[in-house]
C-alpha cells in the first residue's frame, strides 16, 4: 500500500478503512474505503511494515524529511504506547470531537479506540529542551522525550488544598525581629505544640523560648496574633532584605495554605519551599507531611528536567509535588499537582 | 562569672582557664588564667549557664545585638554539633595553627579536643539565603540553616572520576542527523551492546538502527569513529540552536568522563545531566549506575536548596551526586561530589 502527503494528513485508499481504522484504531475514516491517516500515524504504520510507502518514500526517508514541529518526538511517543497496548489518535479536529488546546494526542483506556467515547489521557508531548508555560498545564498530561529519547509520563492536575488544623491561637504574643527570624521569649506553649508554629529554641537545653521564621511571623502579625517592633512592615521589609521579592510569593502562598488550614514547613531538606501537614492534632503526633511545594510566579515556564527532578524527589519520599501558582498582581494562588505516571 | 568583649573576642579571667579550655574545650588560653572566647563560645556558655554576662548582657540581650556576619547560624551549628558530643573551635589564627580560608569551625574528632592534633571536619556555615562559589567547596564540609533553624550538613570533596570501559569502537560508522539527532541505519552491534552509545530504535520491533544523542554523536566524530553529513562543526551547531552555549559545556563533560573510561547516560529521569557507569561489560550485564552528574560552569555559585534537592535526590536513588564543573575558556572540567553528612 502506498499512501500520498495531502498538507499534514496521509491520504490511504483500497481497503485502508478496514485494514487500519476499523480493526486497529488508526486514522479518521473519510467517504468509502478512504482513510485519512496523521504523519505520526503514518509513520507508525511504516515502521511496523503495514504500510509500504508515502509518495513512493520509505520509512527512513520520510523520517528524515519529517523534521521540525516536533513531529519525532510525537512519533516516538505515539510508538511506545502502542507498545503498551493502547490506541491513540491526534488531538485533532476529525479525529475527535473536542480537541483540547495544548494536547497533542489522545489515548484511549486499553481494550478501548477511537469509536468509544472514553479517553483515558489527553496527553501534551514535549522534547526536554522545550519549555512548557505552568498555564498549559492541569487538563492535560505530560510525555517528555529526552535526548537519548527515553519518555517520562507526568500526570498534572490543578488542585483544592484543604487541611484541617484549625487550633486557636492566643492573640497577645510579643516577639523581636532578630537578624532573619523573630524571637518569642516566653511563647505559649500550643503556638508550637498545636498550631506548629515556629521551633523552640535550645534543643535538649530547652529555654522556653521560640523562634519563627520570617513568613511564620508576618503572618502571625497580619492576623493581629503577634506584635514585632515595626509590625508587619518591618518583618516584610527584613524579608524582601534576605530573599527579595521572592518572599512576598513565599508569604503569599504560606498564607493561602494556613487559611486553608494547612501547615506549611520549611521543605529545604527536599530542596523544596515548604512541606505541608493537613491534619495536625499535636506536634507530638505528627503524621507524614504529605506535600511538597515549590512556590512559583503563574507566568512560570517549566524546564522538563526540573520538573523531572522535583517529582522523583518526591516520588521518593512518599510526598506529591505541588507547584504552588502566584499572581503576582493579584495575590492570588492556584495549585498544581504534578505526579509520575506509568500508563 | 563575667566576660568583655573586646574587638570580636569575650576575655575571662578568674579560673576561665582549667574551667572553660582545659575541661571543656572552650576559647583559646592566653598568660595566666585569662581565656579568650570566640563571641559564639561565650554565647554557647551563657545558654547553658556557665557564663553570666558579657559587659553585664545577658544572654537574650547579647544574641539581640550579635546580628550580622552570619553569627546567628554559626551559633546554631556550634550548639548543634556540641550537643552531638563535638568540641568545636573557630577556624582562627589563636585557636588553630592552620586556619582555612571559607571556613568557619573546626570540628574534632568525638573524644578529642583543641589539644589534640586531629581534625574531623572543617566546616563552612552558611544561611540557606546565601550562596556558595563552587570554587570553595571541596576541601570543607558544609553546614546549612535554614529558615527554620533546622541544619544540614554536606561533605564536598574533589574527585579523581575513572572508569574501565573501554571497548574498542569501530571506525567506519557512519549516520545522519535527524532534527537533534543522529540516526544510525546499520549501527555495528557492539557499539551499543559493548560501549554503550546510542539507543536502538523500534522497541520490541527492533530495526537495527539505532539513535545517537547529539553529544554522544559529536563526541564519535571527533574521535573520527562516524562519519556524518556536515561533520562535528554541523552536529555542535544543532547542539548550540537546540540548547544554547548549555551543549558546548555537556559535550566538554561527556568527553572527559569518555576519556575517563565512565559512560555517561542521560540522567533526565533524576533531573540531572548525565547518571554514569564506570565499569560497562556489556549492555545485558549492566550495573547500577554510580554518579549522577550536573554539569556547571565553574564560577557557579550553588543555592544551598538547590544543593539539597540533587543531593537528596541522588542518595535516594542509592548514587552520588557529582558537579562537574567546567572552565569555559580552557574547556576543562573538574569533579565536585557533594553528599550528605550525618556528624
């Protein structure tokens, strides 16, 4: 069988509807016996010598003159999982009904294709080297070609943080701005026990006094539970003096998380900005921390190996990577979940 | 007691000498009885109650006014690293012989102290908020504060990277570069069962090709083993359009870890740049790869979160984390291994 180029689109007649879409899954059937088959589809066909030529090219040929709109990258990805087993089609008007923007392909559960409705992923493909807008990401997953053209799978989702440590705190805390932390010389005790606020001061000498960090105390301050000499100016002006406006997004996003009753931690032994507790009784029944965040502008680009390494971190530590999104403008902050999937 | 400061050391007369120095390690004796203690000694001996006042502060007043030039995360390693059974004394002329500039403490083996010849560590303190220049690390361990007091501790040390594989590759190869990479049609079989380049294409189709990435194909034609239209100049310049001024320093590091006898591997999964095998047999007898490898500039200046992640990383996947670091100019590179220490 011979197929001709037709603008993006491999143009297949004789008994093309039969042999590829209806019995497995590939192309979008046109009037008669025609199919309508994408480059990468094509190609896949080739590879797998079900399909004998493009405009007379072979396979090597017409992969060599496939270059540029990341056409290998798709082709590679779209090869592996039909290795895995499953059908998959463009993300594409005519070959489903509502193609998503940013998605470039579309798989279907396995056992399924392109006549049933369900779709088990749309799914965005991308080289290492490209970057890929945090906006982009959330309705879509993700498949990473490397250099050595390994795939990594991500799953990404937008989701609703809620906790449930909610303890009252005494209002009449007095602390001092020392360097880049506050003192509280005579804390009350469930500040830290409860509320896990702050880390007492003197290890195995304990001295009674607590100390918090810098986004700890600002926003103990904008609550009207602590006062600080300078109040929360000071504490925000020392911040940006240490970290420089990247404390603002910090302060923002350790805001959100604690009005969603959540306890944000420092996350640096992951190399992350916090890790978080949803359900604190004591801090002497503290369970797993179940989130790491990384707190990131919403214009963020991602660099694929960053991405790479903060979700195997995570991975490892039994913990889900959060991208926590700040609107700089507005304040405002969404969050990102992204996770390895093995399809 | 009472100590005064003067300049940047708090003198002690009366017994200071047999009870700070010689029973606890603390200062550095002068004529007589008198000691002389660092500002953070004397603030470790004021928290536990063995000294009262410096120029009658206590304390919580001495600690207020000692901000700046780092001193309140050095006073948190020394009591840190105190209460894990260490004597510690600054890195300074007067306590030690031999101070070594960029660092801060001298940390002495468990059982011994400043009267002994031994040292366990030299350790640089940092704030998480400050960086590191790589060109200071290597010879000193690291300790980091975080913003929550909590430390972590690093070894660095400079590594003398060498492996043994090294098979004999076939000369007369030759391939094609395909958007950014090389495609090999008739690949000679040993060049990946044996040396591990390249990647072949088709999976559980195999088609005998296989896929080189741009370094490892820049790196065979500048060893004249491939052959490939346009030749090294061609593949360096797809390498430079696809990852910028990134790939020249990539390829510098494959080739010295190549000449080294190491494969190096894409480490995309881990985040990093390379993950390495010392010793490949055969691609069906791998081992476990050793290093995983970022590859920096050698002015770089690491924040210490990012360090914690790749370090993290890495001694969670049971590898170690190796910064390759290269002089643009003279295309050098040399290794840095950074991991984690539990004093």
């Amino acid at each position: 069988m011979d197929g001709r180029l037709r603008d993006d689109e491999v143009l297949v007649g004789g008994d093309a509807r039969q042999r590829y879409y209806d019995s497995r899954g590939y192309g979008r059937p046109l009037d008669g016996n025609e199919v309508a088959l994408s480059r990468v589809e094509a190609a896949h066909l080739m590879l797998r010598g079900d399909l004998d030529s493009i405009d007379g090219k072979g396979f090597r040929e017409f992969l060599r003159d496939s270059t540029g709109d990341g056409f290998a990258a798709r082709f590679l990805v779209y090869a592996d999982l039909r290795e895995r087993g499953f059908y998959l089609s463009p993300d594409r008007s005519g070959w489903v009904y509502d193609p998503l923007p940013g998605s470039d392909l579309v798989v279907y559960p396995r056992g399924s294709g392109p006549w049933d409705d369900e779709v088990q992923y749309r799914l965005r493909v991308v080289s290492e080297r490209e970057t890929i807008p945090a906006a982009h990401l959330g309705d879509v997953a993700l498949a990473v070609v490397d250099e050595e053209s390994e795939i990594t799978y991500f799953e990404t989702d937008r989701l609703d943080v809620r906790g449930t440590t909610n303890h009252d705190v005494p209002s009449d805390i007095t602390g001092s701005l020392v360097a880049d932390r506050v003192l509280l010389w005579d804390a009350p005790d469930e500040l830290h026990r409860r509320s896990f606020y702050g880390q007492p001061i003197g290890g195995r000498e304990p001295t009674g006094a607590l100390q918090l960090s810098l986004v700890e105390a600002a926003h103990l301050v904008a609550d009207e539970k602590l006062a600080v000499e300078g109040g929360y100016e000071e504490i925000v002006a020392r911040g940006r003096e240490v970290e420089g406006e990247r404390f603002d997004r910090r302060l923002a996003v350790y805001r959100a998380l604690r009005e969603r009753n959540v306890v944000p931690k420092t996350g640096f032994k992951f190399g992350a900005d916090f890790r978080t507790y949803a359900d604190v009784e004591s801090v002497e029944n503290l369970g797993h921390s179940e989130f790491l965040v990384r707190v990131l502008r919403d214009d963020h680009e991602f660099v694929p190996r960053d991405l790479a390494l903060d979700v195997r971190l995570a991975h490892g530590v039994r913990k889900r990577m959060v991208f926590a999104l700040v609107d700089d403008t507005k304040r405002t902050t969404t969050f990102l979940s992204v996770t390895r999937l093995t399809p």
